[in-house]
C-alpha cells in the first residue's frame, strides 16, 4: 500500500519536483560561481581572512532557499489534497490513518531531501577546492539550521494546510510561523553549534503534527 | 500517536509562547537596563572617580557621590586625559615622583577587556603564525595557516594545500618540547595591527602550558614551566589553563590573561612569565565582564555582572592600594521587574553573543 502511495504521491510531484530540484540546483551552481569569483577575483589570503577573522558567510543568499522549498513543497503536496477533500479518499484506504498520511509526508520528506541534498554538495564539493576541510565544517554548521528551517516550513505548511478550521489554521501558521524563524537568527559561522539539537530535536518531534490536522480533517470539522 | 501528537503541540507551544510573550513584554516596556559605572583610579586623590550613566546625562562622581566639573574631573585623572591637560597648559610636570612625559603616559596605557562570551565562543581552528623577528618594522600576514590536531600542519591559502616541509619541521620541534597532542587550547592573537608578536599559548593534552612563536622561519616552542623561575615553576606545572587571552602591549609588560583550571583569573607578567592572580572576589568568567586598565603608576582592574560592580587599584608590582565595591540596581527588582516574574515564570532564552544557545531560565 505504501509504494502505491508513494508512487501516487511521485505521479502528482514529478514534474514540481524536477523544476524544484533544477532550480535550486541552478541556483547552488551559481552561488559557487560567485565563489569562484570571488577567489579569482581577490587574493587568497584576503578571502581567508574574511572567512576566518570578519565571519564573511559566503552563503547568506542561501539562507532562504530551503524554507521556499519547503512551504512550495507542501503546498504543491496538500493543496489538491485538500481541494474537493481528495484526502477523505486517502483517509478511506483499509489503512491506519497515521500510516496513510505518515507515508505522504515521507514521500514529502524524501523528496525535498533528494531536491536539497545535490545543491549542498554541489556548494561544499566547489568550496572544498579552494578552501580546507575546516571551512567544510563550518558550511555544514551555517547550513544545517537553515535546511531544519526547510523541513519545518514543509510540516508547518502540511500541519496548516490539512486543518479543516480557518480558525486552527491561524494558529497552526502563526506556530509554524514562530519556529521557523528560530532558524534564522543572524549568525556567524559556528553561531548555531549549541542549538542545533534542540532544533533538531524539535523539527524531528514536529513530524506528528500534520497527523493531528489530518485526523480533524478525517473527522469532518469545518465541513 | 495522537496523544503524542497532541503533547508535541502542547510543549512546542509552551517552549515557543515562553519565548516570544516575554520577548514582547521586553519590547512593550522598552525599559534601559542600568549600566555600571566606569571607574577610573585617581593617582591625585587616590580614590576611585566614575562616570555614572543616568538615562541619557553622564555624571563625574567620586565614591562618596560628589559631583565634579569635567575640567576639574580631568585634573583628577592626569594620566587618562593627559592630552587635553596637555592642551589646557595644566599637565602636572610629575605625580609621586614619576615624572609625566606625554610619550611615556601612551606608552604605559593598557587595556584589557574579558567579555563572557570570549571564555567559550567556538572558532574555526585555523591560525596565522606570524614571523615575530621579520627584522621589519611592521608585522606582516604570512601566506599560510598553522592547524593542531594530532600533529602540526600549515595550509597554503593561495593554493590550499599541506606545506609539507614546514609542517614536519614543526612536528620535530613540537616532539623535542614533549607536547602532548591533540591541544586543549591555542590562543594567540592573530592581527597584524600589534606593536610585536607574542606567538601562540598553547595547552597540550596533558594540561601543560607552551608559547609557540615562529622565529626567522624556525618554530620557537617553549613550554612555560621549564623556561618561568623555580619560585613560578611548580604553579606552573598546577595551573592547567582553561582560557587565555594574548594582547601584546607597547611594554612588552603583560604577556597574556589566563583563567586557570580552578577558575582563577592570572595574568602573565613579564620576561619570567610570572604569575599574578587578580585579586578579584567572586570573579565569574562566564558570567562577568572584566576589564584591566593600566597607567603610568597604578593597574585597575573592574570587574560587573548585572547585580554587582567591583574596582580594586594596583600598585605597579600588582599590589592592592584600594578596593570598591557597589550593589547595582537590577530590572528583576523593579515593579517591573517582579510583574514579569509573576507574567512568566519562566523564560525561553536564545541569548546572543554571537552564538546561540538553549537556556531555561
């Protein structure tokens, strides 16, 4: 049951998915360019020491890139779901409820973990050329808030989108809302290193959500 | 599930309304936080004067609260406006016997500042060794990166890669000094703007303190306790440092601040590397700000958190000629204050110093 899921949910995603996976692709392709650049373009030295000494991120304009993903993604996901109540047909399946929206939000996840993942390695294998395995590390610690600020917009979004009630819709988003933006403190490069369990933690335990809306959704409220 | 679920929610809601409702109380009340005062050291009066900050007005006060004119304030405190004095025609020619000369009052001027954040900020463990005797007038940048891990490595910035020769004729002279790898902690002071280069401390695995400088291209790696006086040597050997703080200074006087491993402030005076603890009560690193000032006659050292102000003047052999204690007034006892303490019994906090962190208060 859960493959035919799966496999509905890629039907649906496909075409979304590609242009949302070639976008950011797109876009890390030239967020490396310009790091290119920028080491062409001006002493080694100098680069390094904006790195080490005046905290330059050399990806800030990546910052906001996995939380579009994220909130297109599940509304590209829930939106038709949603639209003429298609999930009552899901809800309907000989299937646990838990089970039938727990297998769309992981075919959510996995896909935007497959749309994220090749632009991040994409930046750290071109970062790598120029800089040493240090700067990695601190790429990975800038980047990882940013990529949990990704996945909570998805199940934020899922968890508002699925709520029935306009009147828990609000308060679902201005939660989500309110979490997300945890994420994205201003920092510098290793400013997350001490929250970003908690955060994980945090984003991992958000994965129940949705099943919530899901649940009130299966009930009939608001209809 | 759905009753997890429905904990989640509750507890996310919780942790994120702990949050964000005290942090819109702090915006509605838009309320100063008091500051502590600046002390100075009188070497006229020889008591403490301040600079008070109330509201937007600053006051000069002395430690019985008497209020001073600024050009009568500035006559109390030579060595710290020596140049407006210089200006004014009304620089004493000498204080105690020490003649004041202009070059020599800025030459002797020290400060110092230990914020909480500097003890345990994360970095990226990368550092420029810098040529201390380039035989030039200036410090200059080298063009690589020294990293310690389990061995001594220099990375070329211009083509990011190992300088193999140099990286191994270190790992000799670290083996020769019998340092212990990985390092507990380097510290160094990596800026070209320095009058000259005290090099790296380092704190091998052992707990052992080192001084690592680059001399004509050759490493220069002492460790402390085989090089500092037998008086020093064995407070050495006991120290294990926790934090260090290296700020060359014109007089070549103040080596580096350390906390040692029972949280003891020190600092490092001298070609003998002796030991001076700051005799400061109840210093907190994590929790105060600490500067040390220095003049031509005496050392001030402050110390603040948000409840209490500390001052005590040194002599020039670090010696206490006066101590100053004051109790600051804290927001928690205002009524503002107490009703954000009864709103919120408990706060979600992501303070910033330039790192962020979970704290429950």
């Amino acid at each position: 049951m859960f493959k035919s899921l799966a496999y509905k949910e890629w039907i649906k995603l496909r075409i979304y998915w590609g242009l949302i996976f070639l976008a950011h692709l797109a876009f890390c392709l030239f967020l490396c360019l310009q790091l290119r650049r920028i080491c062409k373009v001006n002493a080694a030295l100098s680069v390094w020491d904006n790195w080490l000494f005046k905290d330059f991120l050399f990806f800030r304009p990546c910052q906001f890139g996995p939380l579009l993903m994220g909130i297109v993604f599940a509304a590209l996901q829930f939106f038709p779901e949603i639209l003429a109540k298609r999930l009552r047909l899901v809800l309907h399946l000989p299937l646990s409820e838990e089970r039938a929206v727990g297998a769309h939000l992981g075919v959510g996840l996995g896909l935007l973990t497959l749309a994220f993942l090749p632009g991040v390695a994409l930046l750290a294998f071109c970062a790598s050329i120029w800089f040493p395995h240090e700067f990695l590390l601190n790429l990975a610690y800038i980047y990882a808030p940013w990529l949990l600020g990704g996945y909570a917009a998805y199940l934020f979004s899922a968890f508002t989108l699925l709520e029935p009630t306009w009147r828990y819709r609000v308060f679902n988003f201005l939660l989500g809302a309110s979490f997300v933006r945890l994420c994205y403190f201003p920092t510098t490069y290793d400013g997350y290193l001490r929250l970003l369990a908690w955060l994980g933690l945090a984003t991992a335990a958000a994965v129940v959500l949705p099943l919530l809306s899901a649940n009130r959704f299966g009930k009939g409220y608001g209809s | 599930m759905k009753t997890i679920a429905r904990i989640i929610l509750l507890a996310l809601g919780v942790l994120l309304l702990s949050h964000y409702l005290p942090e819109g109380y702090r915006l509605l009340i838009a309320k100063r936080y008091p500051r502590p005062p600046i002390a100075f050291y009188s070497c006229v009066q020889k008591n403490f004067l301040f600079y008070r900050y109330n509201n937007d007005t600053l006051t000069m006060v002395d430690e019985r609260g008497t209020n001073y004119e600024r050009s009568d304030f500035e006559q109390l405190l030579p060595l710290d406006n020596y140049l407006q004095l210089l200006r004014d025609d009304n620089l004493p020619k000498a204080i105690d016997g020490v003649a004041l000369v202009p070059e020599k009052i800025k030459r002797e001027r020290i400060s110092l500042r230990i914020r909480p954040d500097m003890i345990d900020s994360p970095g990226v463990p990368l550092y420029p060794l810098l040529e201390a005797e380039s035989g030039r007038v200036r410090l200059e940048m080298p063009d690589d990166f020294m990293r310690i891990n389990s061995r001594v490595e220099f990375v070329i910035a211009a083509s990011n890669a190992l300088d193999a020769a140099k990286s191994e004729k270190f790992i000799r002279a670290f083996q020769t000094a019998g340092f212990a790898f990985p390092p507990r902690l380097i510290a160094g002071n990596a800026t070209t703007l320095k009058p000259y280069d005290e090099g790296y401390f380092l704190v091998d695995h052992a707990g052992a303190a080192f001084q690592l400088r680059m001399v004509h291209g050759e490493p220069d790696l002492k460790k402390i306790s085989e090089v500092a006086p037998p008086a020093t040597k064995a407070q050495w050997e006991t120290l294990n440092p926790r934090f260090i703080h290296v700020q060359e200074v014109e007089t070549h006087e103040i080596r580096c601040f350390l906390i040692s491993g029972d949280n003891r402030p020190w600092l490092v005076v001298g070609k003998d590397y002796r030991l001076v603890p700051l005799p400061l009560d109840d210093y907190e690193p994590s929790r105060d700000s600490l500067v040390i000032r220095g003049d031509l006659l005496n050392r001030l050292i402050t110390a603040a958190n948000e409840d209490t102000f500390q001052a005590v003047a040194l002599d020039r052999d670090y010696q206490v000629v006066r101590r100053y204690h004051e109790s600051l007034p804290n927001l928690r006892n205002t009524a503002v204050g107490k009703v954000r303490a009864i709103l919120f019994p408990f706060t979600l906090d992501f303070e910033d110093d330039g790192c962020w962190e979970f704290f429950m208060r």
